[in-house]
C-alpha cells in the first residue's frame, strides 16, 4: 500500500528532504520502506498501514518544524519520529526521568545511554556525558538546561568551554567577549535554536540568562541558580576541570560533556576529563555515562568511521 504526502511549495519540500534529498534516506531507515518524488509529492511504499499513517503524522510535523527553520537535520526528524510514535502510549505521558520538555517539545532519548545520561541529569548536581560526536550529549544537556530555566527552576545558563586553538588567549582576535567566543560555541546555538526561536535566545542573552564565556573567564566566580555546562570538557586540563568543579552552589547544577578521543592539549599536558572520570567515579552525587558509537545519531556513517578509528586505536595498543 502506498502512501503519499503532496507539499504546497517547493522550498518546504527541499527543506523536509534536504540538500540533494540526502534526508530521504534516513526517513526510509526510520519507517523501513522505499520513498520516491515526484514533482511536490512524496510517496512512502509500504505494505504496513500503520507505518503509513506515521509517515503522513511525520511528513506534517517535518513541515511545521521547516516553517521556523532553514533546514533540518537526521536528528531533528528523529525527534519528531519519537515525538509521534510515543503519542500513542498505554501509559499516558511518559515518565519525566527520560524525557526533556522544552516549551511545546519533548526530547526522547534514542539509545539506553541517552536514556540514562537523562536520568541522571534529573538526579544528580553533577553529570558526565563521554563519548564520540554525534552521541547526543551536548544536545540533551542544552535542552535540560533550557527546561530548567524556562520552567522557572533555574535563573541561568551559563555555557563555557576551553578555548584550545587559541590558547585561551582570546584578546588578539577581533571584537567583543561574545564575538570572539561565538564561532567555539556554534554546536551548541545551533541546538538551541531547534528548541526555542533565535529571538527568545537573544532576548535571554540580553537579559543575562544565558552566559557564555571562555573557561578561562570562570576563575573566581560563583555558580549560583543556575545550570552550567562545560563542553569540550576533554581539552581542560586537570586545573582547570578542578577550577570549574569548585565552582558550583548547593543549588547549580553542573553537566560536563567531552570526547577523550579527540584531546587538542600538548603532549605535556593531562586531561582534566579523563582525571575527573577516574578519581570521582564513586562520589556521591556525581553521575556518568559513556556512550559509545552504538548512540550516534547523525549519520550511519559517522557511526561506522567511528568504529573504524576505534578499532585502529584498539589494534595500536
């Protein structure tokens, strides 16, 4: 049985499909059957009525979500995926510890370390997020940072991150803090900005209730109501990760994520990341979670390069 969804214009079609239809073979992997085009119509083969309906239900969110944005990429189509096929649970609104409402969406883990590193940030004051790119981690940590704050619980978010390729030395590059810092933290809007409007995010950054800054600017201060991300955590060194870590309140909360695949630091210098996930294991309050290639969520094929420079580096040791 076919099924087929005719878009009313074109430039919402290539934003649903993406650029060269690179989408459409990632929507063929969430419903398990064959899409073809044809002029402004997209058309599922299935012999599933099921899989049919939720591809009409997926088609119509996709096209709300390109209403607001540019383009869109495997893991946003994956968030709407989860957001339809879970409507229709027995147990009525899935339970708060593994999901992540930010205004009118829900974020549904993807894989059982998504689904534990959400717990945790629901548990603990401190949460670790190891693991490749694309594993999903800083994405889940803005997103929880974003319901806390929208929903009242936290007064800020204050984002940082190690700024290696410059030496932490940002004085030479043009413009101000923000400037110089924008071009490190653009994974990080970019998440943002699937959750919320570009506008409310500025509206927030005018008021003060989202901070970003240099790793290097955190020395001295206080983290007081507020949910404060370290990312790239791996290129920290063992000071500055203990800096950062005497840095919060008895009411912060800290998410630290990072790759201890992808260290920039000299060759003089140890990971501060890898110091904290071997000493602090145990202590109370501290949660993490190592994901591995199995979460990425980008692309298969990222998953599979992954996998290939893991057995490389497992086949040097």
């Amino acid at each position: 049985m076919n099924h087929t969804f005719i878009f009313t214009d074109t430039s919402t079609m290539t934003k649903v499909c993406g650029v060269n239809d690179r989408n459409i073979g990632y929507i063929e992997l969430l419903l398990h059957g064959d899409i073809f085009l044809q002029g402004n119509s997209i058309t599922l083969t299935k012999s599933e009525t099921q899989e049919n309906t939720l591809f009409l239900d997926l088609m119509k969110a996709l096209v709300e979500v390109a209403k607001v944005q540019d383009y869109l990429s495997e893991p946003e189509i994956f968030i709407e995926y989860q957001n339809i096929t879970h409507k229709g649970e027995e147990d009525g609104e899935p339970s708060k510890d593994v999901t992540i409402a930010v205004g009118s969406k829900v974020i549904y883990p993807k894989s059982s370390h998504q689904r534990q590193f959400i717990s945790l940030l629901h548990e603990k004051q401190l949460t670790f997020g190891i693991g490749p790119a694309g594993t999903g981690k800083t994405f889940l940590a803005i997103a929880y940072a974003l319901k806390e704050v929208l929903s009242g619980r936290k007064q800020r978010i204050i984002i940082t991150r190690p700024v290696v390729e410059a030496g932490e030395n940002l004085g030479f590059l043009p413009g101000d803090l923000s400037q110089k810092l924008g071009p490190y933290l653009t994974p990080i809007y970019d998440a943002m900005e699937y959750m919320i409007p570009p506008t409310m995010i500025k509206r927030l950054e005018e008021s003060g209730t989202i901070e970003s800054a240099p790793l290097a600017y955190m020395r001295g201060r206080s983290f007081n109501n507020a949910v404060v991300i370290l990312d790239e955590g791996q290129n920290t060194t063992l000071e500055q990760m203990k800096m950062f870590l005497t840095r919060m309140s008895e009411n912060s909360t800290a998410i630290v994520t990072g790759d201890i695949t992808q260290i920039d630091l000299p060759k003089a210098k140890s990971s501060g990341l890898v110091h904290a996930a071997r000493i602090l294991h145990n202590v109370s309050g501290i949660g993490f979670v190592e994901f591995s290639s199995n979460d990425v969520i980008r692309s298969s094929l990222v998953q599979r390069i992954i996998n290939a420079y893991e057995s490389e580096s497992s086949s040097e040791k």
